[in-house]
C-alpha cells in the first residue's frame, strides 16, 4: 500500500474529480457513506454522538456523517466551530443537508463548551489535512477538552491538530480510539511519535480513481504489506540444493555476549540460508556448537572478543557483522579490514557504534551495504534529530550518500535505499522491545542477502518476517512474555503465510 502526503491526496482527489468524473459533493459522500458503514459494522448505532465540525471538508465529512447516523437512528449533536466565515462549498452543501434531518446543531463559541454526555463517542471532524498550523486558543482549549471527556474519540481522516507531512511534537493534538481514514496511509500514521493519537487506523476504500497511482509510481513511501512481499519473495523449487543458498559468515559475539551471536546464527539459518560459518572467540566455541549444530564455526585467535578476519574469507558470499561484538579496541581496529573485504554486508549493533566513533569509516562502505540502527544508533552515526520526520528523511539522504541501505528500526521500521523513495514495515508488535530481537533481524536479513535477495528486498523481507513471526508468536505469548528465541521459533509461520497463499 502507498503512503502519501497531503499534497498528493489533494492531487489525487482532485484527479478522480476531474476523471472519473465525480462532484467534490459525491466523494465527500462516498467518504462520509464509509464511515458510517464502519460505525454500523462496528455494531455501534446504539451510542449516541457528538461530532464536532470544523469548516473545512473535513467539518463537511462530518456533517454527512451526523447526517447518515442520524438516518441510521443514532441521537445525534453537532457542535460547529464558529469563526465567522462562511464553509467550504460542500460543507455549506451538507450543513443544508443536516438542517432537513432536525439534527441539533451548537455553534461553539469562546464563552464555554457545551458538555459531552457521558458515553456519547466523539467524532472529531475539526482539520483534516487542510491543517496548517498548530492549533491555538479556543480551538486548543476545544481539544482538550475533547481529550480530557473520557469520551471515546473517532477521527475523520486524521486527528485535528496532527499534520500530515511534519512533526506535530508539542502541539495539542486530538487524541483518537480510531482514526477512520481514506483510501491509502498518510506519512504522520507511520510514524512512531503519533502512536499516542492515531489509535487504531482504519484504511476506507473511497474509490478513488486508480490511474493516478499508476501514473505517478515511484513518488509515494511504500507500506510493504503482504502482497508486496509475495511479488519478492523467491520460491523454492524442488531442484534447489544448498549450494543455491549461499554461504554467510557471521562475526558476532564475546564473553558475555555470545547470547547475541548464537541468536543471529539461528535467525540466519532459520531464514534459509544454505551454509553458515560463525566467527567468534575462543570462549564462545562450544556454547556455538552446542546451541547451534546447524552452523560451522571459525574461531578467533582472542579468548574474549573477535580480533581478525577467518582464512579463507572466499567461501562466504556475505556477511554479517555486529551482534554482541563488543567494543574493545582490537575489535573496533578490525573493521576497517572488514569494510576491506567488500563483500555484501550486514552491519549491526555494537559494529555500528564503531563506525559512530570513526565516521570516516562511513566513506568505505563496501556498495549496498545494509545498516540496521535503532534511532539511538542512527543518531549516533547521523547526528540528533528533532523528531522522527527529520530522522527519516537524514536516512533518505544517508542511504543516497553512502550507497546503501538503512533499516531505521522502530514501530514501523523505515528502510531507505538510493534511488527508492522508501518503505515503511507494518507487522511486529510491542512484545519485540526485548535485548536480543537485534540480533535476530541481522541473523535473517544476513540469510536472506546470501540468497542473492538484492539488498533492498533482504531488508524490506526481512523486517517484515521478522515482525510477522512476532506477531504469530503472540497467540501463545504476552507483550510481556515474548523472547527473541520466539521470533526465531515462529519464523516457519511467517515464511508459510508468504508461501501458502503465493500466486503462481
Ligand atoms: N473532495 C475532497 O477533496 C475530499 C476531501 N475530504 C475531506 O476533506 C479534508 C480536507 O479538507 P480541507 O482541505 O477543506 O481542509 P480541512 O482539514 O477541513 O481544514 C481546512 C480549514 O481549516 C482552517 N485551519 C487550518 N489550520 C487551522 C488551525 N490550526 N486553526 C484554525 N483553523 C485552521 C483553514 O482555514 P484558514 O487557514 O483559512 O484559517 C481551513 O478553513 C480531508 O481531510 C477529508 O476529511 C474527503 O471528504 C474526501 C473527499
Ligand atoms: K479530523
């Protein structure tokens, strides 16, 4: 699924006006007509309502919303924000409309708000993505009152006070149940700062026309949902051998972190990899081959930590390195040689903390490497960021850079390539905010890169399984309980709901 801006879902309203064609009356229609539909199927037309209406088109949803409600035999009050001037064109349409259905209407002025009953579900139809500056004196005091009403809240579109396509950190902002909105994500759904006001996000098909997509490929963020994963990922036929599926080498662990490295090598062989070699230190030998019978090992000549590069460094198609290394000085001298290698790399974890420290590193990147950074690490390596709309456009202008791929981990982990406009990932689940699920994502990002997956898509197929397998991992698991070792556990389900529905 496409995740767009304001602008372009302007453009694209616009669009289906003018082509398909439909009046802007009708598509607010259309819009409204899907809300309702969802408040009914949501079994919830015995509640009563309160919507609160701007004057803008999004004021206009709502006013047809009461409308159909109302018609549907819900107690219906609309509150109005009265600022003087006149509404849009189809809100003046729909405030007409609402006047025959006898639908009470308050016009919210600066001397007090009308109180809420208790248990009416607020319907916030205040700004939609007209919003064009933070919200201010009687409007703020509106919100938070509307906040503070112990009223469950549906926003239309997009909670009032939240922008589309920049931070909205420290304004006051509606603070949702659900958000109802039309037909593809917008850029601020994705973005962990808004969780608190999003709550959950509804997608409504409103029909809008499909030849503007087409035309305009490669503008939009991608949310990679399933059937964008079916369309990368490789099937298996049954004259594959693992001679097919490539050699990794993972450089990972030291005393007291070998946890790390036994998890990656796991994660990677679980992810399909044919062959795997795991470099470690000498205290980390038989906890590796006897946690891991799967994986060879090549052992370090430090008892503690990694301090050089295997012999024979030719067999291995890619590699991984990051998980549980550690930063002890002979480990951090030996990346530069690393880089050196110019395999296909996976760079995670302690091993980005080291090219933080020494950013000219950065410049010898080996091409389409993939970094996996928290913000933390990201800020690290990339400077602070204000807030997650900068973090992720520096990543767009990073992996442009350096020529590779970061995989800014997060809520909706955000991946930037050069000459891709980005993907947004949309599984996991707050169970994964555990040490170790990391480790887990190198470990399968790292397999699927040696199964000649392009770096993008390891990335993109990767995050994705990961999250997935977590989310399979909760039917027998709290947010609580859920280890990293679970993911790793689950893997097979995830990659089987890619595979079993997969169109031939
Ligand atoms: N056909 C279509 O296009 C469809 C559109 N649809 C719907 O339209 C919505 C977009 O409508 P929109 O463009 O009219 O903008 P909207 O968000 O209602 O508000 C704009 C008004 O708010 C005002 N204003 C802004 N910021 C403010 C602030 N901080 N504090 C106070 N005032 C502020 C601004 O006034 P001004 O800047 O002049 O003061 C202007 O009057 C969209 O979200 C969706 O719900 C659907 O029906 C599908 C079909
Ligand atoms: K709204």
């Amino acid at each position: 699924m496409q995740i767009l801006s304001a602008e372009q879902i302007r453009e694209w309203d616009a669009y289906t006006i003018a082509h398909e064609p439909v009046a802007s009356v009708d598509l607010m229609e259309r819009a409204a007509e899907a809300c309702a539909e969802w408040i009914e199927k949501k079994g919830w037309l015995h509640f009563d309502y309160s919507v609160y209406c701007g004057k803008g088109n999004n004021g206009g949803d709502g006013l047809a919303i009461a409308r159909m409600l109302s018609q549907r035999g819900c107690k219906i009050t609309v509150h109005i924000l009265e600022f003087g001037h006149k509404g849009t064109d189809d809100f003046q349409v729909n405030l007409e409309r609402l006047h025959e259905c006898n639908v009470p209407i308050v016009f919210i002025q600066d001397n007090g708000f009308h109180p809420t009953p208790k248990g009416n579900i607020i319907i916030d139809a205040l700004f939609g993505s007209g919003l064009n500056r933070p919200l201010e004196g009687i409007v703020a005091d509106l919100v938070d009152f509307m906040n503070n009403s112990g009223n469950k809240i549906v926003s239309i579109d997009i909670p009032s006070g939240l922008f589309t396509d920049k931070s909205s950190k420290g304004n006051t902002v509606v603070k949702a149940a659900h958000t109802l909105s039309f037909q593809v994500y917008k850029t601020a759904f994705v973005m962990a700062e808004n969780g608190q006001y999003t709550g959950q996000i509804e997608i409504l098909d409103i029909g809008l026309h499909k030849d503007y997509l087409e035309q305009h490929k490669g503008a939009f963020f991608q949310m990679t949902d399933e059937t964008f994963i079916r369309s990368i990922y490789k099937k298996r036929t049954s004259f594959s051998h693992k001679g097919n599926f490539g050699h990794a080498l993972l450089m990972a662990g030291s005393y007291g972190k070998m946890g790390a490295a036994v998890m990656a090598a796991k994660a990677c062989l679980r992810s399909g990899v044919g062959l795997l070699t795991v470099h470690l230190p000498k205290c980390g030998v038989d906890i590796m081959q006897t946690s891991t019978h799967e994986a060879m090992v090549s052992i370090d000549k430090d008892e503690h930590c990694i301090i050089s590069i295997p012999d024979d460094i030719s067999k291995y198609n890619v590699i991984g390195v990051g998980p549980g290394i550690g930063l002890e000085n002979e480990t951090k001298s030996l990346l530069p040689a690393i880089l050196q290698l110019k395999k296909p790399l996976v760079i995670d974890a302690d091993a980005l903390n080291i090219i933080a420290e020494n950013k000219a590193l950065l410049q010898q990147l080996p091409a389409q490497t993939i970094l996996t950074p928290h913000p933390k690490e990201f800020d690290r390596l990339f400077g602070e960021s204000p807030n997650d709309f900068v973090r992720m456009e520096k990543a767009q202008h990073a992996a442009s850079k350096h020529n590779c791929v970061i995989v800014l981990k997060g809520h909706n982990t955000f991946m930037a390539a050069p000459g891709a406009k980005g993907f947004f990932n949309n599984t996991g689940n707050p169970g994964m905010a555990t040490g170790g699920s990391g480790d887990v994502l190198t470990g399968i990002i790292t397999g699927l890169l040696a199964q000649k997956y392009s770096a993008l898509n390891a990335a993109i197929l990767g995050v994705y399984l990961h999250g997935l397998s977590a989310d399979m991992a909760l039917q027998f698991n709290s947010f609580e309980t859920l280890l990293p070792s679970d993911i790793i556990k689950y893997l097979y389900r995830g990659f089987k709901s890619i595979i079993t529905e997969k169109k031939e």
